[in-house]
C-alpha cells in the first residue's frame, strides 16, 4: 500500500516536471561539448550560429511554459542555471580561442558572476524568489545576441557585417546589464528581510 502510494506520488512529480521547457533546458545542457567542439576545431561560423540558437531557446522555453502553462518548480531552477551555464560557456570558449575580445568578456563575467554569487548566497539564506526585471531581460537578451554575432564577424570576409551589429547591441547591452544589477540590490535585501520573516 505504501510503496503504491509513493509511486503514484512518484509517477505525478514526474508528469508534472517532464515538460517542454525542462526538455529544451536540458538539451541546451547536453548540446555544450557540441559547441566547444565547434570552436575548438576552428568552425567559428558554424560555433557561433549553434551558440546563437543555444542562447535563443531560453526565450523559446521561457515563451512555452508561460504560453501552455507548463511552469513547474524544477523549471525554476533549472532554466536559470541553463541559461547561465550556457553564457559563461560560451563567453568563456569565445575568449580561450580568441573569438572575442578579452576586455568585453571580462566585463560581461564579472557581472555575470557576481549577481550568480549574489542570488545563491542570499538564496541560501532565506530569500524569497522574485521575477527577472524588464531591463534584467533586455540586457541578457541584447548580450546572448552581441556575443555571438562579434564571433561570428571574427571570421572575416562577409561575416565581418556582424561584428557592427554586435557591437551596436554589446555595447549598451554591457551598460543596462550593470544598470540592472545595481537595481536588484535594494530588490535582494527587501526580499531577503521579507524571506525571514516568513
């Protein structure tokens, strides 16, 4: 009778989070060797458009699981660490083979990792959960498009068209993504008190 139980309570949990996003997120995960492979053997066009539709399926799962109501809790931690782990990947096999230029994935790392630090601890610590601003969403948006787009004008020829259009976004995407982060402080510490005293 137990053992039943459990399974059908089982059987449920797994229903509920084997969704299509959770899908998309994990197979963003399993495509990464995928990636690095690509640039690691000198494919830098074919490396930055996989890259590129690694970094657009946060969109596509985030659409999907708000659109069909497929949001579950594991997909509310899976997708943010997908999403992360896909741009520090990315950012970090562009720099290794020179694809793009240190100073700009320096800056866009250290943001990076420092609002990754920031939620883990003060998740950690109590903090209630709380949605990705607007401008949070705007900049990675313009980020996960300049990344790409300036690794691919690094081949030359008449790739070089996107190195411009990764800047035109690069740019101010760096700017909002600061902008952002220095918005989430008083929204971290409301949410951390708010998280304690619940």
């Amino acid at each position: 009778m137990w053992k039943g139980h459990w399974g059908y309570h089982l059987s449920v949990r797994i229903r509920e989070n084997l969704t299509i996003p959770n899908v998309l997120s994990l197979l963003r995960l399993a495509m990464l060797p995928t990636f690095v492979s690509l640039f690691a053997d000198g494919r830098v066009v074919a490396g930055s458009w996989f890259f590129g539709l690694l970094a657009s399926t946060d969109w596509i799962d985030g659409y999907i699981a708000r659109r069909f109501n497929q949001v579950s809790e594991l997909g509310k931690i899976l997708d943010p660490i997908a999403d992360r782990t896909v741009f520090f990947v990315g950012i970090g096999a562009a720099l290794y083979y020179n694809y793009l230029p240190m100073w700009f994935g320096v800056v866009i790392l250290i943001r990076e990792v420092f609002i990754a630090v920031l939620m883990v601890v003060a998740t950690a610590m109590g903090m209630e959960r709380f949605p990705v601003t607007r401008l949070g969403k705007w900049a990675t948006f313009a980020l996960m498009a300049a990344v790409p787009w300036i690794t691919l004008g690094s081949a030359g020829g008449a790739w070089t068209v996107f190195t411009y259009m990764g800047w035109a976004v690069g740019i101010p995407g760096v700017f909002v993504s600061y902008k952002s982060f220095f918005q989430y402080l008083p929204t971290v510490r409301s949410h951390l008190a708010s998280g304690r005293r619940s």
